[in-house]
C-alpha cells in the first residue's frame, strides 16, 4: 500500500470517528433555551362524490366576498358511513365553505427537560376521553410530558360530541332505543374521528421532531369588533393575547392567538337568532342552513397571519361562557371603508355598510383579529430572550347532575370513546339504575355513578401564564367583577336583574382566574381537554325546567334558548362546576401548590386518586 493510500485511509478513519462522536454527544445550550416546533395538517373531511354547481371541473368551496358563496354541493364523503354532520347543525353537511386544520406548538425547557405540546383543532367539542386517546396515540420516546388539546368551539365543524345523531328524533323513537334492543346512533363519523385523532397524534409527533432554538415575543391588546354578550351580567374579557415563536435567525415557527368569541356566525341565519334578510335567499342558500362545514373566524385568522407573519397559526377561545358570542351583530369592511376602523363604535358605522351574519361576516372578523394581533406584536411586542416552560394538572371530581347529559352518556352518545362515573372515592362506578334525582325511567340502563373525572391545567410559558379550562368560563369568572358592579347595577343588568343574582348576591366562589394569576401576560384557555359545558357562578345556576310533567319535571331542558335567561344551565353538567374547577385551577396557582404522581392510563383511574392537594372537587370556600 502507498504511502499517500495510507494517509488518505487515517485521515478518512480519523473523520468518521470524529463525525460519530459529534453526532453521540449531547448538544448543549446556553442558560434560558427554549426548543420550538410547530406542525399543521387538514383535517377537512375527503370528498367523494359532488355536484359541479359551476361546471369548472373541480371541487370548490365557498367564496367569502359574497354573502352566500356556497361553491359545490357535497354528495357524499369518502369514509364508510359517507356522510358526516355539523356539529351543532342540522345534520349532514352539504357544502365545504373553507379547510378545517389542527396545528401543533411543542416548547421544550432546556433547562428544566419539560416538554409541553398545545393542538388546536377546528372542531366542535372533545370530551377527555377522547383527548386522552390522541395522546396514547402520540410516540411515547419523543418524550412530551404534557399534552394540551383544544378546540376552537367551532359550531360549523364536523360533530364531535355525538348529539346530532339525535336530530329530527321523535320521542317514541327515543323509547324505542331506551326500552328496546335498537341502539342510540351517534352523530360522530367513526371513520372521520380515527383519522382526526391519527392526524393529530402525527401533528404532534412532527411538531417535536422539529424541535430547534427558539425566541418567544408576547403582545397583547385590547379587541372586540363583532362581539356581543347575551347573558348577564354584561362583561366580556375581550383581551386579545399573542405570544410569536422565532427561530435565533428569525424564521417564524408559529403564532398563537387567544380571544374569547362563539365562532357560529352562519350557524343560524336561517334560523330565530339572525340579522339576515331571509326574503334575499334563495331555496340553495336557505336548505344549506347549518350544513356547512367552515372553521369560522378562528380559520380566517389563523390564515391571515400564517400568509403574513409564516410559520404555523394556532387559536384557542378563551372565556366564552353565557354568552359571548358574535350572533345578533355585525361588522364592517374597515379596508373598503377605512373611515371606520374596527375600533370604532358600531353605531356611527352606516347602516348600509353592515356586515349581518352571513358568510362574509368570518372572514371579515377573522382578517380583522389577525391584523390587530399582528399590529399588536409590532408595536409593543415583548421579546424574553431566556424563557422557561412549566405545568402543573390537576384531576377533579364533578358531580354529574344534568339528567339529559346522563343519559346521553350511558346511551353512548356522548363522545367517540365511552367515558366513565366516579363515585366519591375516585372508584369507576358505571353502574346502572332506573331511578335518579330528576330522573325516573323504569327498564331504562341510566348510569349510577355521581361524578365525572376531569382535568384542569396551567401552563407558565416565559412571561405568560395560560390556565386550561374544560369547559365555557363565563367572563366574570376569568376578570372578576367590575369596580363598579354594584353601582351601576343598570349598566350590567339591563333587562333581567331579577332574574339573576345580581348586586351583592352575585358572590363567586373564588378569586376570578387572573386575579390570581402573577405572570405579565395572562391567557385563560377554554374547552381545553374536556367539555363540561358553561361554567355558571353556582350562586346563580337556575336550571330550566320546562318540562313540567312528572316523572321528567327536573330535567334541565331549555326549549326557548332565545329568550330564557337561565338557558347556559341545560347544556352544563352540573351547578357544582364553578366550585369544583375554580377550586382546582386556585390551588393550581398557588405557589405552595405540588403535583402528585397521578397516573393517566384506564387501568390506574379505577385505583382511586393519588393523596394530594388537588384531588377532589368538592371543597367549599
């Protein structure tokens, strides 16, 4: 061998060798690092068959310059079951307005080895269940401790609770399933759902195999073009908060944006609660009422600062509760019209420059909600360029008492995944009887159990704090009452003040969640692992009861949701909810707070509930 083939074979050995151990040694970073990835995928329901309504040979969605740009008539869907149902619409979905999408942010602490991954998804409704199977379904050598999962509350998405199937169901039919061998049908696509919840577990896992060093920038700023509060006492948290994830080079990974608002604006223009002239809609427009499948406000948003800003859009609703919504107002085009911006009272904009709640109205209010997260991170956008990352979760017992809820689960209707009862001493109890408060149904298999399990979380990323909430806060339990609650009592009650228990009566359980919060930037995320419904201060929780024959007399039904002040109460578990999360999520926040070992499988949950400081939820102030 020459002597030039030897040196040229060491010098080949010697990089190898040098190549292996820098890819065997542990990368190391500076003090503060936070590790940042982000991933998106559709989840829009796969299209079979279709009308071509504009013979253009290809399947269109809806066009948002135009009140009611339908686009192309859905046929079927490519899944077993073809059709699939809108979650709080009227049945099978005939039309795809605009592309539904999960988004994932995974955050690493360097530091601390705490991974912390958030989904976001332009659904309906998760139960706990069902999020627990998205993370069973997540690689569990990537390493993630926790796994926030929320939708966006979005009306128009594909049902994911299960209650739809239950549409146009007569009463005899429902004897006929409660007292027969006929099975409840579930409005959920199986086949839809498993590829959602395959689709998410992958969002996840990608998000985190992009890990990189990351810069976190927060801003928040004040919003509320298109919103509306429809329970009183009339307060909104109408905090719109932004936190930008950067790479050191500045390449955008991702923005999340969290404001609190019903993203159902075209949900019901065809129905009591519209501003839209049904006289103008033709016989297309008014049989696509509540069949129509569109991401809402939260997809336009998400969209917008994705195309500006790059990198990966997330929205989370925050405390949207009794009811903050945008149904019954209207919006504007501030770029057509630039003399009224957003900001500007809805009363000076021209009568003939409103925007009513047809299909315009989202994208509008989502392009508008972007562009003031986005001018709020460029004016005062606050850059912490050593961050950590930390969480804390808690289970929590609540009792279930909502009869219609109850039977809605032990039918196996509500969710994808069955869940289970609690009893007292955190033991399954699914146990059955005919006879329970507010409801007697004799042969009927009604589950025993009193409680359901559930989780609260926070999170503290860098100078922000997020508190995760399984359900619909109202606003006063996320801000508290106002200084001036008592005083102007007329200000904040204008019509039902005896309906309620206003003034002094009006007394919440615990400190309003950020009133406790000490972080700079406090976000408050809501539906966020579960979904309990509204949670209702327990002082003024008056269920409805409007059927007045026994034995189903203190069944919590609200016929008139129009005009029923009390009617967030029949679509809540329990009047134990406020108490038993707002507990939760106090001792969550307090400093002296630990985290017990708690166990997250199915077998585990049935050997009760680790001794801790958190367990339970049937503490009292």
């Amino acid at each position: 061998m020459s002597r030039q083939l030897k040196r040229a074979l060491t010098i080949s050995i010697l990089l190898t060798l040098a190549i292996a151990a820098t890819a065997g040694a542990e990368q190391t970073y500076p003090p503060g690092t936070v590790l940042a990835g982000a991933a998106e995928y559709d989840i829009t329901p796969e299209v079979a068959l279709y009308e071509d309504l504009n013979g253009d040979g290809e399947f269109s969605m809806g066009d948002p310059s135009l009140p009611f740009g339908l686009g192309d008539r859905v046929k079927s869907f490519a899944y077993d079951n073809d059709q699939i149902n809108v979650g709080n619409g009227n049945g099978a979905a005939l039309y795809i307005y605009d592309r539904l999408w999960a988004h994932a942010l995974v955050l690493r602490d360097v530091d601390k080895g705490t991974t912390v991954a958030i989904l976001t998804s332009d659904l309906y409704l998760l139960t706990n269940a069902d999020v627990q199977e998205i993370r069973d379904r997540v690689d569990p050598e990537l390493g993630i401790d926790y796994i926030l999962v929320t939708a966006t509350h979005n009306h128009m998405g594909p049902d994911t609770l299960g209650l739809s199937g239950l549409n146009n169901v007569t009463p005899g039919e429902v004897l006929k399933i409660a007292y027969t061998d006929a099975e409840a049908t579930s409005g959920i696509n199986p086949d839809y759902f498993e590829s959602f919840i395959n689709i998410s577990a992958r969002t996840i896992e990608d998000a985190t195999r992009n890990l990189v060093p990351a810069r976190l920038t927060f801003a928040q700023t004040k919003f509320n073009f298109g919103l509306s509060d429809l329970r009183e006492p009339l307060i909104i948290d109408d905090t719109l908060s932004v936190m930008a994830v950067d790479s050191l080079d500045r390449r955008p990974i991702a923005t999340l944006l969290s404001w609190a608002c019903h993203p159902e604006a075209v949900l019901t223009y065809a129905g009591k609660r519209t501003n839209v002239d049904l006289t103008q809609l033709d016989e297309q427009q008014i049989a696509a009422w509540g069949k129509v499948f569109s991401a809402g406000f939260p997809g336009y948003a998400c969209r917008y600062v994705s195309e500006r800003r790059g990198g990966v859009t997330l929205y989370a609703n925050g405390p949207l509760g009794g009811l903050i919504t945008n149904l019954w107002t209207y919006v504007w085009d501030p770029e057509l019209h630039p003399e009224y911006p957003a900001d500007v009272d809805p009363a000076s904009v021209p009568e003939e420059l409103r925007i009513p709640n047809d299909f315009r109205f989202a994208a509008v209010q989502g392009r508008e909600l972007a562009k003031a997260a986005l001018m709020a991170l460029l004016r005062n956008g606050e850059i912490a360029n050593e961050a950590s990352v930390e969480y804390k979760r808690a289970y929590v017992l609540v009792p279930m008492q909502n009869p219609v809820m109850r039977l809605a689960g032990s039918l196996g209707i509500l969710g994808y995944k069955p869940g289970s009862f609690y009893d007292d001493d955190w033991q399954i109890d699914n146990s059955s009887a005919p006879w329970l408060s507010g409801m007697f149904l004799p042969g009927v298999d009604v589950h025993h159990g009193k409680n359901l399990r559930t989780e609260v979380a926070t999170l503290r990323i860098g100078p922000a704090q997020i508190a995760a909430v399984p359900a619909e806060l109202l606003p006063e339990l996320s801000l508290g009452l106002p200084d001036d609650f008592i005083e102007n009592q007329e200000r904040y009650y204008p019509h039902d003040a005896d309906k309620h228990a206003s003034g002094e009566k009006l007394v919440l359980s615990y400190p309003a969640l950020k009133q406790q919060m000490d972080a700079k930037y406090k976000m408050v995320f809501c539906l966020a692992n579960d979904n309990l419904g509204y949670v209702i201060p327990r002082v003024d929780f008056k269920p409805p009861h409007d059927l007045k024959i026994p034995p189903l007399a203190w069944w919590w039904i609200c016929f008139d949701s129009d005009n029923n002040p009390h009617y967030e109460e029949s679509n809540s578990v329990s009047r134990e909810i406020e108490p038993a999360l707002m507990g939760a999520l106090t001792r969550l926040l307090s400093p002296e707070y630990f985290e017990p070992e708690i166990s997250e499988s199915e077998d585990d949950q049935n050997q009760g509930q680790p001794s801790g400081e958190d367990e339970g939820g049937d503490d009292r102030p």
